[in-house]
C-alpha cells in the first residue's frame, strides 16, 4: 500500500524545498529529494502503529497545514517585551515561523571558534560547512515527522563549538510564532555541534504571539564530542490552539555529559521524540521533563536511549501533573545492547492527577541484552494526598492554593534542574498560573 | 473561648467520642490526658475539621461561632491551631514559602494588610530568636527529611509565627528525647499570654512537668471522667490510668 495511498501531508511538501535559484547547495537539494520520497513511501501511522497507539493524527491532519513560504519581517524588537524573560541574559538567536530573525536577535559577544545564528544564512555564506554535518544523526531511515522536516529543510538555528570552547552566559533560542490567515506549519531544523571538551548552555523556547493555530514540527541534531558538557532546557510554551512536534536526535561522544530539561506546558497536542546514542563510554545523558496536560490538551513523549557501548549512564526522569480531561503518554525505552556492560540506566514516570477524567498512558520499557548492568525503572500515578492538603488548609490555607502550592512542590524537582534561576522563576510561575485556571475536576 | 457540649463522633462508623463536654476559658492551658484509644486525637481532629470525622450529635463553639460547619482554613484563619502529632511532609514545598502562604492567608481573611517579602523575613528573624532555632529549617522543603524533634519545633514555629488564639498540641511529646522535649516546652511557655489559650493532650506525664496545666482532664472512652488541678495529672503518673478505668467502670 506504501505509496499508493495519499498520506496527507502532501500540503506540507508542496512548498517546500521552493527557494530562490542559485541558493543552496546541491548537496542540501538531494537530502530533500531522499526526504521527499521518504514521505511518499510511507502511510500514515495509526492507533495499530506501535509508537503512535495511543496518539491520534487525525486532528493534525483536518487542519490541512501548508508550509510556512514567506518570512515575518513586521516585527520589532519591542514585540518581544512580552516573550522576553526578565533577568535572563543570554546570547539570544530567534526564529520567526521557522525562520531566521536576525532584526530580533542578540547575539552578543562570542568568542573565537563558537558560530552562531540561522541555518539557511550559515548555508548561504559558508555552503559546504555543514556538508558532513547536517543530516547525520538522524539516520537514513526516516521516520515520517523527520522526513517531513528534512524534505522542507530550509532554515533553523545553528550552533557550531570548536574544540575547548566554553561560552559562560546561554545561548537562547526563542521560536516564535505568528498567526498567519491559513494555517501554517514551520519545520525548522536545529544543529548544535560541540566540539571535544567544549560547554554551552542552551535554552530553547517555543512561545507565540496570541493563540493562533500553527504546527510546529521541529528537530534538533546535537553532536557532542569527548568530554564536551551540554545543558539544554526545552521549555514548550505554544499557544493554546497549536500543534508541535519536537525530534530530538541526540549523539555523544566518550565522556560527554548532557542534560536536558523538557518543560511541555502549552501546544493542544505535543509530541516530543528524544533520541540519544551513545558512541563513547562513560557518558552521561541525562533527560529531566515535566508536562501539564489540561482540557483538551495531549502530551506525548517518546525516548529512545540506546546504551550500545560500556559504561553510559542515563536517566530519565519525567514528571506529569493532569488536569481537566488533559491526556499523557509517556513512552520510554532503555536499551542495552549485548556488549555495553557497565551500563548504568534510571528510568523513572511520575503522574499526578487532578482529575477523575485525565487520562496517562505510561510505558517505560528496558531491553537488557547484557549481564553486568545497573538499570531500573519506576511508574507511579496518584492524586493529590489528603493528608498534605489537611495539614496546608489547617494553617488557614484555602484548598485550591493548597493543591497549587503541592502541585508546584510535585513539579519543583525538575525545576530546580533548569540551568538558571530567572528561568526557574519563571517556569514556576507559568506553572502556577496553569494551574490556577484548572478545573478542579 | 471554646465550649464543646455532647459532642460525639464516628471514625469509620465506630464512635469514638461519646457525649464530650469541655470548656476552655481566655489564656487558660488544659491538658487533656487518657490511654491510647481514649478519643484524644481524634477530639483534636474534630476541632481543626479533618475529613473522616462524622460528628452525629453536641456541638463547639469558638468565640461563639459554630465551629464545626467550618472548614478547616476557616477555623485557622478564626485563630485555631493544631500542633500535629505526625507532623506531615511536603517534599518540594519550601517552608518560608509555605510559612509566608499561611501567615498571609489569614491576615487577608481577617482583612488585615498582607506581609511583602522584607517585613515578613523580620518578622520571622524575630520568632527565631523568640524560640532560640536556626534558620536553617526555613530553606527546607516542609518537614520533609527532619528528625522528629526537627518536625515538632517546626510546629511550634509555625504557632509562633500564627499567633493562634486557641492551639492544641496533640501529643507533642511523643518520639521526644528529654533535650528535644525542653525544647519544644520552652517555646510553647515562650507562647503563653492571657489571650493565648492551649490544649495539651498528652499520654504521659512528662510533658506537664515542662507546660504547667490550669487544668487536667481525663479522658475515658471518649468522655472527660474527672478534672482537676495540676496534682490529678501526677495521681494518674502514680496509679496509672487502670486506676481511672475502674473508678470509671464503678461510676
């Protein structure tokens, strides 16, 4: 049936790959082309689909997005007052719809052997600098949602590290959008490259202006080399009425550490994929998430971490609080392949429901194929303990601050990982404004 | 300043309190003593308004109002204050935090001014020094992790802090050593004033050598069988409480 079918997502290729004459290399021009086929060749996924069981795309779907083709120039920089978090201060790199906003980013001092800024602009100047680098991670076997970003690929945010260079303040990405009269969907590529014992900080955030509808469908390629430190907080702030995706394809080197913190707080539905291989022993990844799901709200995470050589460490801690009829799915898979002895893997899903109607659907999974290893994992789902709210309303706590403040409690352990104080701040804060508007049942 | 009269009360459809009548007066310290299974908590818990609790007949009344059609934030912001026996951890919740939540939900139910951040930080300085603790505890998250005398003086922080009119401490001396329970009964004496009014319920003795009581009750099967001076609190140390079980049977 592969290619017969119409999958749906014609309109997201038709655009696509349209850029003016003369731009691009040809190099760039042949992966879309690969993608493209890709994404005639394959069929929708549905419920029978192992890892889209309990994720529908017919929503998706109905709403007939078609690529973003023309680029938001209106905006200036007091636009982003509103989006902008007070006491961050960043190397800041932001996209409009996808694209490059050079007019609204800051990119500040940076020091020698770090490059920074819009994919298409690195492209443009510099065409075969991202030859044996974009596109690599991924694989050659495209699932549909990184076929589709790879067919349109077209511009995004790059970070470039050579060897031993640490950058002090974060570099932060901020992906708005903007309502457009049709609904649109931006598939912006990220690279992010750190070379062998190079440090960055990289905060990436998704916010919009108003509660338009739009899809985000976004991926991320980060490489680590030997020794080299990323922390990346993920924070998913998008309008109400928007769908997103996020393909995250992790790959890291001997000793490399990496911690990711994902926040999924807006979006109608949101699907989130983490990828993480590991190529050298004794690194560490670390995936931190917290999620509110609320009325008509779906979040759905996806890992894969692949422990395929000796001595890795992972953990995987993700926390969820559920309201209103809101929705989870919390899909995790730890592998360990037959010769990675030593592995070290926590895998843990905690879910907190406020509601009878909320709904979880939490799956973590380990494949062990080696004898010496160290790898748990753990799923709790609950309420709201009535012991803690007696004891908060009997120091003349109302019962909804009460459940607020345990709901914050609940989700201050992840946090508290977040890389900088104003960003906690301003998480909790979000947090708790979410909850403030929920309904108690 | 509370009046409880008749009051009788089920926990899982079986009735622990049986007919319960008991005052307490402006500045007055009761203690209420009784072996295990007696109904002290569980008079205690009817007072602050925990779920589970079904009262079927009597009646309390605080300051004249009716108390238990209250829910429990609204018996705390009218100036009632427990002192739990198992002082309940909230992982994640920071105790300033919570501390400065609490405080200024009563002062706004009583329509006073809320405390910004700065006089609430003096303020809390203060009832440190007043209670001889560290500040350490205000950077913990709620109980979560503290040793069980940690826990209590928390509790008696927290009343400091609040300034309860009427606070009950239910057994505040269990799981104390002797230093830890000095403690604790330094800063609840700290605490008394005439307008402060307390409930001590207590299983043993001990505690009433460090918190001198106006009055001792006894509790029996969920009815106070016998009140007195602080001497009757030493009889029932002497006798122990089969000596009041039988009186208590022969009545």
């Amino acid at each position: 049936m592969n290619g017969v079918l119409p999958n749906g997502f014609e309109s997201w290729l038709s655009a696509a790959p349209e850029r003016p004459a003369g731009v691009g290399p040809d190099w760039l021009d042949d992966q879309r082309r690969v993608a493209q086929e890709q994404v005639r060749a394959q069929s929708v996924p549905t419920s029978k689909t192992e890892d889209w069981r309990y994720t529908s795309l017919k929503g998706l779907l109905e709403q007939g997005f078609a690529q973003v083709d023309e680029s938001i120039t209106a905006l200036q920089p007091d636009d982003l007052e509103e989006i902008l978090i007070p006491g961050l201060d960043s190397h800041r790199v932001v996209l409009v719809n996808g694209r490059y906003a050079p007019e609204l980013s800051v990119l500040g001092d940076l020091p020698k052997g770090v490059r920074l800024g819009g994919l298409r602009a690195l492209l443009d100047a510099d065409p075969d600098a991202l030859r044996e680098r974009l596109n690599r991670i991924a694989g050659d076997r495209q699932p549909l949602f990184l076929a589709l970003n790879t067919a349109g690929l077209d511009d995004g945010f790059v970070a470039l590290f050579d060897r031993a260079v640490m950058l002090e303040r974060p570099i932060e990405l901020i992906h708005l959008s903007v309502g457009m009269d049709e609904p649109r969907v931006a598939q912006p590529r990220h690279l992010i490259v750190l070379g062998d014992g190079a440090q960055a900080t990289l905060i990436e955030r998704y916010v919009s202006l108003g509660e338009s509808l739009y899809c985000t469908n976004s991926v991320l390629e980060i490489s680590l080399g030997r020794d080299a430190v990323l922390q990346h907080d993920r924070i998913q702030m998008e309008s109400a009425n928007a769908f997103h995706l996020t393909g995250l394809y992790l790959s890291q080197d001997a000793n490399s550490r990496y911690r990711g913190v994902n926040i999924g707080l807006g979006a109608r539905w949101a699907r989130t994929e983490l990828v993480t291989r590991f190529r050298g022993e004794q690194a560490e990844c670390d995936l931190q998430g917290l999620y509110l799901a609320g009325d008509r709200q779906l979040m759905d995470y996806h890992l894969d971490v692949a422990h395929s050589v000796p001595r890795c460490t992972s953990r995987e801690n993700f926390k969820g609080i559920l309201y209103g009829k809101g929705r989870a799915v919390f899909d995790g898979l730890v592998s360990v392949a037959r010769d990675a002895q030593k592995s070290d893997a926590a895998m843990s899903n905690r879910n907190l429901m406020l509601s009878e109607s909320a709904e979880v659907d939490t799956k973590p999974q380990l494949e062990i194929n080696a004898d010496d290893v160290k790898c748990s994992h753990g799923t709790t789902v609950g309420r709201i303990e009535p012991e803690m709210l007696f004891y908060l309303r009997s120091r003349g706590i109302s019962a909804p601050l009460a459940r607020r403040m345990l709901c914050l409690g609940f989700a201050g352990e992840i946090i508290q990982t977040l890389s900088a104080e104003a960003l906690r701040e301003h998480v909790s804060e979000q947090v708790g404004q979410r909850l403030e508007s929920a309904p108690l049942n | 300043m509370l009046a409880v009269k008749g009051l009788r009360a089920n926990v899982g459809g079986k009735e622990i309190l049986r007919g319960l009548d008991f005052s307490v007066g402006p500045g007055e310290v009761h203690a209420i003593m009784g072996p295990n299974g007696s109904g002290k908590s569980t008079f205690a818990h009817v007072l602050s308004g925990r779920e589970g609790y079904e009262v079927t007949a009597g009646s309390a009344t605080f300051e004249g109002q009716d108390l238990l059609t209250l829910e429990p934030e609204e018996r705390a912001q009218l100036g009632l204050f427990l002192a739990f026996q198992y002082p309940v951890e909230l992982p994640g919740v920071n105790n300033t935090y919570f501390l400065k939540a609490a405080l200024n939900s009563i002062l706004k139910a009583r329509g006073e001014p809320e405390l910004d951040a700065v006089s609430f930080l003096r303020l809390i300085k203060e009832k440190l020094k007043i209670l001889h603790l560290d500040d350490s505890l205000l950077k913990r998250a709620v109980n979560a992790g503290f040793s069980g005398g940690e826990k209590k003086r928390n509790e008696i922080f927290q009343m400091a802090l609040l300034e309860p009119k009427l606070a009950i401490l239910d057994e505040t001396d269990s799981g104390l050593d002797i230093d830890a329970l000095r403690v604790v009964a330094d800063g609840v004496n700290a605490l008394r004033s005439p307008e402060r009014s307390m409930i001590v319920v207590t299983h043993y003795q001990r505690l009433l050598d460090y918190i001198q009581p106006d009055v001792v009750h006894v509790l029996s099967k969920g009815r106070i069988i016998r009140s007195g001076g602080k001497e009757l609190a030493l009889e029932l140390e002497e006798k122990g409480y089969g000596w009041i079980d039988a009186e208590g049977q022969a009545a």
